[in-house]
C-alpha cells in the first residue's frame, strides 16, 4: 500500500481546514487505497491548539486515515532524539534551523518532511491553513487526484497510459518528482493595498525580486505574473500534463513531493522570509525531473492578522527580506540551471554537494544590489505614507542587520543540506 503524508503546518486558528483536509485525506484512501498519515504541525497559541485538538478529536474516523497532532513541544522533542540518534555536530544549532523562535516557512515543511521519513511514507502533499478547496458539482476540488496516480514512477508509464505531455522523450525514464497546481482569489503575498495606494509604486517593489540586470520589460513582464497564481476562473473540469514543471506555474500550498526529493534536500530554514519554502520547486525543473502540472487550484486568503498594527510591520519585513534573498537565489538558481542533467547522479537522484557548492559560493557576493533594493523600497514606502513610510523608518534602523541575515541564512542553509542525509537516517530508525 501506498504510505503518503498529508501535511499542513500551522500558526493560526484553522479548525474549518482541518475539517476539510481530513476529508481529502478520505478521499485520497477511498479512491487510491493510500494509507494516509495526515500530519498537523501546530505552532498556535495554547487556546488555538486546544481548539485545534478538540476538531481532531471529533473527526468520523476514516479507513487508511492516521491522524497526528503536533504541538511545538512534540516537534521539538522529536527533533531532539533524532539530532541526537544522527551524532552531528552543533546539535543545538540544528534545532534551532529545524525549529527556530521565528516563523520560518521552510523550516515547518522540512520537520513535515522528516516527519514523512519516521512515518515511513513514499511521498508528502503539502496544504496551508489559508486556503480552501473549490467546489465543483458540490464537491470539494481535491488536488490529491492528480499527485496520487504517477508520483515516484517512471514519467513512461504516466505517458503509457495516456496521460498527455509535452516533455521530452530523453527525460522519460525520469521518475514523476513533483506534482503540483496552484491557487485562484487573493494574491499569494499581501500586497493588494499598495498595488490599490498606487499600481507604480506596486510595480516598483515588486520588480525587486527580479535580478538586477533584467530589461524594464522583462521586470514588467514579472510583475504582471507575480503572486496571481492562476487568476480567479474557477475551476471547470480536469486538465493535467506530464512536464517540466515551470515554478511560476504552482504553489506551495498545492503541491507534493516524491520522497527522493525531499530526503535528499531539505527547504531553506530561513526566518521572516517569504517564499524561502520553494526552492525544491526549482531544483526539480532545473535538474530536469519530469513533473505534473494540472488544474486543481486551491482557494487563496489572507487572514486578518497580517494587517492588524503587530502583524503589518512583521509581514512587510518578511516581503523585504525575500527580495534580499533574491541576491542569493537568483546566483544558485542561474548555477543550477547552468548545471541541468549533472543536478543528477546515476540513478536520477538529486546530488545535495552541488547544492552546498552554490550555496557557499553566493554567500560570497557583493552586496551592493541589495543596498540598492533597500534604498528603492525605503523611496517606495516613505511615497505610501502613512504605516508604510513608519515602516520604512524601521528599515531604516536595521539596513545592516538585514543585510547581514541575507547571508548567514544561506550559510545556514548550506549547513542544513550538509546534515540532512544523517537526519533523514536518523529519522526513518
């Protein structure tokens, strides 16, 4: 039987979205025959895990469906037997990258991702707290529909029986790696008030994520795309490709991993930086492993957290240091792709000393671009007014400090990847 981790991390009060994730984890048994592990790393408040607990508690039992329910206090207890079981080094420093004070998007995912090792699972389905399935018909839009069937076989047999593709015949005996769609309604990084304030100050930030020599209508073309996921159509029949998949193209709150990607490289543990979750989708179309694209986009929303007076200044530092880590990843991603097939050992699996390899080597760059960058959104915040150009005096108060996180969170990531083999050992005994 096919084991697979279900897995949704989360911070806030979410009891509607576990509901509705214990009934794909359902479908996914019900329809595939799955043994489904559905996971719930839980770092709430007290009251919010206890309301969290009493909906799991409450759940109709649901053949091939396991449930577990992870405070922070079990996640870390866990981490501490296996760190110690693996015999690394600086153990305290690896529980701080696996489990850090701050919110950290990789992190979470990479203690789901050694968590799907102990529990013996084939591949892991990852889901976010803000964010629904689509109806159709009057039934919830599963995306484990499309990542079930080919994940971790031979792209040829998905091909074999019929299932349409547009990739190339040398990557056939590549196995299926990723499968993944993405999301309708808001966008995915809260900027709609400054894009309603004023579209070129919009333009303007936005940009930034984009490497520094780019044309003006290579930059303008990014923003266009940014963070719209897949629009707002809903969702009308079924569509999927067997491809390369294009990381623009899917999200990580739709998406799952075979098992030898994630035990062989770990997220980025990076805090207080948006997008430092996906990485992996680079790797897996940089190394050419094949992928399935299909359209059974989630439900995007925000919650109102990121608004309120504590919650604004903490989302737009997390904003402002994923366009500082974009000095780094655009260095690794341009290496990567340079590199290709050679991502790859004999039997088609990702090599991590590659990784570590471009990893140190960014860690190496001028910075000037990114005082560049925090010089344009201190021009652009300060335009907004109001708790933006507040904002902005606190940018202003920790230029050094962000500069210098941008960096040693890739030495931490290079560090991470180096352990992660052992971990994964440690974590499957």
């Amino acid at each position: 039987m096919n084991r697979i981790c279900l897995c949704l991390p989360t911070n806030r009060a979410c009891s509607a979205t576990l509901t509705a994730l214990h009934d794909e984890a359902a479908y996914a048994a019900r329809r595939f025959g799955a043994d489904v592990q559905l996971l719930i790393l839980d770092s709430a408040d007290h009251r919010t895990r206890a309301e969290h607990a009493r909906v799991v508690a409450a759940l109709r039992p649901a053949s091939g469906v396991t449930v577990h329910h992870f405070d922070e206090d079990a996640q870390r207890a866990f981490l501490r037997r296996t760190i110690e079981r693996a015999g690394l080094a600086e153990p305290e420093r690896l529980l701080h990258l696996m489990l850090p004070p701050a919110v950290s998007y990789g992190a979470c995912t990479n203690r789901g991702f050694l968590l799907a090792a102990a529990l013996g699972c084939h591949s892991l389905h990852r889901r976010d707290s803000d964010s629904t399935y689509q109806l159709h018909a009057g039934q919830p839009v599963f995306p484990v529909h499309h990542e079930l069937p080919w994940l971790g076989g031979p792209a040829a047999e998905a091909t074999a029986a019929g299932l349409p593709t547009d990739l190339d015949p040398a990557l056939l005996d590549r196995p299926v790696s990723l499968a993944g769609a993405s999301f309708i309604g808001e966008l995915s990084v809260d900027l709609g008030e400054i894009r309603h304030l004023d579209e070129g100050v919009y333009h303007d930030v936005v940009s930034l994520w984009a490497p520094g020599d780019w044309s003006e209508e290579r930059k303008r073309h990014l923003v266009e795309e940014s963070f719209t996921g897949a629009g707002t159509a809903p969702f009308t029949g079924d569509r999927a490709t067997l491809t390369v998949v294009d990381p623009m193209r899917v999200d990580m709150c739709n998406i799952a991993f075979d098992r030898a990607i994630y035990e062989r490289v770990p997220l980025p543990p990076a805090t207080d930086t948006i997008g430092s979750d996906y990485f992996l989708l680079h790797l897996v179309h940089d190394a050419g492993l094949p992928g399935i694209l299909h359209n059974r986009h989630i439900e995007n929303f925000h919650t109102p957290e990121r608004r309120t007076d504590t919650g604004f200044p903490a989302y737009q530092r997390r904003f402002v240091k994923f366009l500082l880590s974009m000095l780094y990843f655009h260095h690794v991603y341009d290496r990567m792709a340079a590199e290709g097939a050679g991502l790859l050992d004999e039997r088609h699996r990702v090599r991590p000393d590659r990784i570590v390899d471009f990893l140190r080597e960014s860690t190496g760059l001028d910075r000037t671009e990114n005082v560049w960058r925090l010089d344009r959104v201190d021009t652009a915040y300060r335009k907004l007014g109001g708790r933006y150009a507040t904002f902005a005096d606190q940018l202003a108060a920790e230029r050094e400090r962000l500069w210098d996180e941008a960096e040693s969170d890739m030495e931490d990531f290079a560090h991470l990847v180096e352990a992660w083999p052992a971990l994964i050992e440690a974590a499957r005994t």
